[in-house]
C-alpha cells in the first residue's frame, strides 16, 4: 500500500497499458525492455525498432511501461493553482470554491498521511494465527466483505471500496543487489548469510517476485496444458495437454526437445520426471483413470508407454518421493489413492477415503518431502486428511478451515501442497480463499494464514509455494491472472496477466532459480524470469480483487452448486479438444 501511494503536484493519468500520458514517444524516460530482448542481440533489437519506428507492441503480453510511475491525485497545490487561475465572479461563488478547495487539501492529506492511520490496522493481519485464524476469526462471508472509506467532496459524502488484502503490509526488503555482489566478489559475508547461497538468497527475496515479467512462450500444445513439471535439476520441464501428447522442453532456449504420445484417451492431467531416472522415466495420469509410464532413450527418443494403474475415474494427481524412486502414489476422482511399484506387476489398493460412507472424489495428492511414508490428499469437501503409508488405514489428521463449518458451506479442495521442510501444507478451495495450515498442529486445527483476491471457480486450480525456504504463496485464477503473496503478511507482492484465454491452472516453480512455468487456457507455456529494472505498479489489481470478490459473492448468493460449472467446463474442454483434433 505505501508503495502504491504517492503525491506529485501534477495530475496523471494512466494509460490503456497501466503507465501514463509522457512514456510514450517524446518522453525522457528510455523505452522499456521487450521479453524479444532477452534473446536477441542489440542487431537484432536495432533493426526491429528503427522498422517499428519505436512504436510499442500492442500484444497482451508487453512488458510494464518502465518509468515505474504509479496512480497520482491532486494536491493542495494543484487545486489551489488551478482557483488563482479561475477567479469567482461574486462573493457566493467564492466561499463555494474555498469550500471545494479546502475538501481537496483534505483529500490529499488524507492520501499522503493515509499509510500511517493504516498501518495500525493491517500489523495485526500481518502476524500469525492471532489475526486471521482461530475459532474467533470471522466467518468466510465476513472476510469477503470490503472495507469502506467515507471521502467528503464538501457536498456529498462517498463511499470508496478498498479490499481488506490490499491493506496488509508488505515485508521490508532483505536482500540488497550492491551488498549482495560485493560480498560474493570479496568472499565476505554476515553471519545471518552463512546458511544460504547467493542464489537461494536472491531467489526468496523481494526484489525477484517483484521483477518477475514475460521471457517467452513455448508453443507446441493444440490443447490446454493441465501439466507442469521440472526435473531434479531444472534443465527439463515436461508439460501435458489435452491434445494427449506430452512434450519434454529445453525451455531455457525455448525449444522443444521432445514430443510423443502419451497412449491416454482423454485430457492428460499430470505428468511427472521419476526421480533417480535420469530424465528417462516420465509418470502421467489422465481423465481416462490410467497412470501409464513413458521411457526414453537417451538420444531423447520415446521407447514407448505401457499402463500402471487404473482408477474407476478421472486421475488428477500423482506424487513421487526422491526416496522412493520406484513408486507413484496416485488419486482419482473414485476415492482411491494407488502405491504404485514400478518393480511388481500390479498396482496396490491402498486407500479409500470416505466421509461417513460417502466415497470423496479426490483432486491433490502430495508426499511430505522429508518424510517417505507421509502424504495428505484433497478433493470433494472441505478436509485435507493426512495419511501413513505404513498404516494407510487409519486417517493420521484432518485440516480446514473453522469457519467452514457451517452446515450450507460447499468449498472443496483443489489442491493442497507442503511447503519445503513439511512444516506447513497449503491448500486451495473452489469459492474461497487459500488457506495455509501448520502440519505440526493436532487434529482439527484451524489454518494459521490467508490469502485472499483471487478467485478459484471454473477449474481444478493449483497453488504453489515460491522460493527455496517457501517464503512466497503463488496462485493463478479464472480472471487470468497470476497472483503472489507474501507467505508471513499475507499481502500482494505480484500481480501479472498470465493467460489469454482467462484462466491460469499450473504454476510450477524452479527448483533452484527464481523461474516460474505456468499454464492454463492457452495452448502455450510461459516462462517467467526476474529480468523487469523496477517494482510493478500493480495498475489493474484493485479493481480485479473488488471484480473476483463480487463475483464469488455473487456466485454464492445464487445458490449454485459449484461442480455444475464444473462438469460444463469439462464437457467444453472435451468439445473442443475434439473439433481441434478434426481440423488437424
């Protein structure tokens, strides 16, 4: 919030692309970068802009006006100027103009001092479970509410929205580019640095949410990419479509390195690198209820695929364990959860999750990265339960949220994740927020952090964690955009436009650089780097945060069962996946 607040003595305004009247042509300030920069050469980069005569892209995609401005409003001296120029004709007209002069003052008072009367009210969001958790925090309706701020205009008094989550406070700035640089080029370091590198350090900072933009796409996919999945040391991403194919990407020059036919008959959900395979065993799971395992040659050459497993269902999730090389744990939409062994013949039933004796359809399945034998699963209510595969008949623990309890509430799990070490898990519900448990906690314990402004309806959406110690909380949403929080404030630090089509499914982080993969509608792959000189403006995040608020409230006002959206989003999807495949 204060970063996005500023006053200047002269009115701006923004333009259609975020920035403002001046950045264009004519202006002072250096053009920004293009994600084509990051590839070409200066020749290249040259020759296109004396072709283009300088003028900007005009794509979806184009970077952030790079004068870094922000929203500007009058000040005192703007208004009083402007009443210099413009005398009152009679002694009526005047006191009216002092009136609106003096509510102007006011306002960019308010505007410029706003942060510190805030800054009471949103520390309390910012630490733990004391203001967002607990069996006293507000129920799920309350939290959507947003907070209003009368502004006196001298005539009539006006209400301005301003979403709860953008009140929150930011966390200060850890890390340093000049210090961090002359420590590594000296060998000299702080105490507090010793444990981590200068790329881990670099990667859980600030500094590279913040300036994270567009490199490329990487285009081959005639369907949406449900699938993401880097291998152990991030040379290989492998991505699964609804075309059926799955294609192994040497995405750092954007180039396919590999494709091949999954052997699915329906949309293909996950695919994944086994680990300890040397990239050459690739595990995959579809709406058709198989897993089936590929294997590629090392000239980069797919063997073949044969089926593992498969379930009643659609299969959404699978989860391996760099402990356990030889299995898959998969879950369906039948509410079994199969262990996999690569070196028997047949798959083992191992779990059937049910509430009451209601079987739940599952969507997520994540193993405990510390720990082989843990894992947790999400899907059709509201618990995340915690298994042993030791005991895999007995339920360990159940998470949700507290306020879920009411008897109408309908929120499913569509994902729930760990973070690096186990310690926390997160999870994703259809029609509400992402919530942020503490695996150290007993049975039934309530969530410690929440997250909130986007909206999570139309699909099976993912959550991921972002950084090498977890610091970050990435998400995308059926507006089409890609949202990060700050895992400790829970405030907004990123906010990009991450898909045409609207909705963004599959966010897949690095596992040792701050680059981030994500899909969803589009049938392409996009490629984030930390590349982008200055903090973004976030032009568009207020009213995109009011916008998906209304609309969940909508949603849930209407009495809708959540699901029916998405049995038609599935029969669309089928549909078109069909008239792509006659076409072709």
């Amino acid at each position: 919030m204060d970063d996005k607040m500023e006053c200047s003595s002269e009115e701006k305004k923004p333009d259609a692309d975020g920035g403002e009247e001046g950045s264009g042509e004519g202006s002072s300030k250096s053009p920004s970068r293009t994600p084509a920069d990051l590839v070409e050469g200066p020749e290249s980069k040259r020759g296109k802009i004396e072709s283009e005569g300088g003028s900007s892209s005009s794509s979806k995609f184009k970077k952030r006006s790079s004068s870094g401005r922000r929203n500007y409003r009058k000040t005192s001296k703007d208004d009083s100027s402007s009443s210099e120029e413009s005398a009152p004709h009679n002694e009526s007209e005047g006191r009216q103009q002092l009136s609106d002069d003096s509510s102007s003052d006011s306002d960019a008072l308010n505007i410029c001092l706003g942060n510190d009367r805030l800054s009471s009210s949103s520390s309390s969001s910012s630490s733990s479970s004391s203001s967002t958790s607990g069996p006293d925090s507000p129920s799920g309706l309350d939290r959507l509410k947003l907070s209003k701020s009368e502004v006196s205009d001298g005539h009539h008094d006006e209400e301005e929205e301003q979403p709860v989550v953008l009140l929150k406070n930011k966390p200060s700035h850890k890390w340093h580019m000049a210090q961090e640089i002359t420590a590594r080029q000296y060998g000299t370091s702080s105490k507090s640095q010793v444990p981590k590198l200068f790329t881990d350090r670099f990667y859980g900072s600030r500094h590279a949410v913040e300036r994270l933009e567009l490199m490329y796409k990487l285009e081959d996919h005639h369907g949406c990419v449900n699938a993401l999945h880097f291998n152990e040391s991030g040379t290989r991403l492998v991505s699964g479509s609804d075309d059926l194919r799955v294609i192994v990407w040497d995405w750092a020059i954007g180039k396919k390195y590999l494709a091949f036919e999954s052997g699915h008959r329906s949309n293909v959900f996950q695919t994944k690198f086994m680990p300890g395979s040397n990239d050459t065993l690739i595990a995959t799971c579809a709406r058709d209820g198989q897993v089936r395992l590929a294997t590629l040659s090392s000239t980069g050459a797919c063997r073949g695929t044969r089926k593992l497993a498969e379930h009643n269902q659609s299969v959404h999730k699978l989860s391996v364990h760099p402990e356990c090389p030889e299995e898959i744990l998969s879950a369906g939409e039948d509410g079994m959860v199969y262990n996999i062994d690569l070196r028997q013949s047949t798959a083992k039933k191992m779990v059937v999750v049910r509430e009451n004796t209601r079987k739940v359809p599952l969507y997520s399945i994540s193993s405990h990265p510390l720990d082989q034998n843990e894992f947790c699963v999400g899907g059709r209510d509201q618990f995340i339960r915690f298994y042993d595969k030791r005991f895999p008949k007995q339920i360990v623990k159940r998470f949700k949220p507290q306020h879920m309890n009411e008897p109408k509430a309908s929120c499913q799990v569509t994902c729930a994740t760990y973070s690096y070490n186990g310690a926390e898990i997160l999870a994703s519900y259809n029609d509400d927020d992402i919530f942020l448990f503490d695996t150290r906690h007993s049975d039934g314990a309530d969530y410690v952090h929440r997250y909130e402004g986007h909206r999570n309806s139309a699909t099976v959406k993912g959550v991921n964690f972002f950084g090498p110690r977890s610091e970050y909380v990435v998400s995308g949403s059926d507006c089409g955009h890609i949202f990060f929080w700050d895992k400790e404030t829970e405030a907004i630090l990123q906010f990009m436009h991450g898909d045409e089509n609207g909705v963004v499914n599959c966010l897949e982080p690095h596992p040792h650089i701050p680059i981030l993969a994500t899909s969803g509608l589009d049938e392409d792959v996009k490629i984030w780097i930390p590349s982008y000189e200055e903090a973004p403006a976030l032009a568009e995040l207020k009213q995109t945060v009011i916008s998906n608020t209304k609309c969940r409230l909508d949603e849930r006002s209407g009495n809708t069962e959540s699901f029916d959206g998405q049995m038609l989003w599935f029969l669309w999807r089928q549909i078109r996946r069909s008239n792509a495949t006659r076409v072709s």
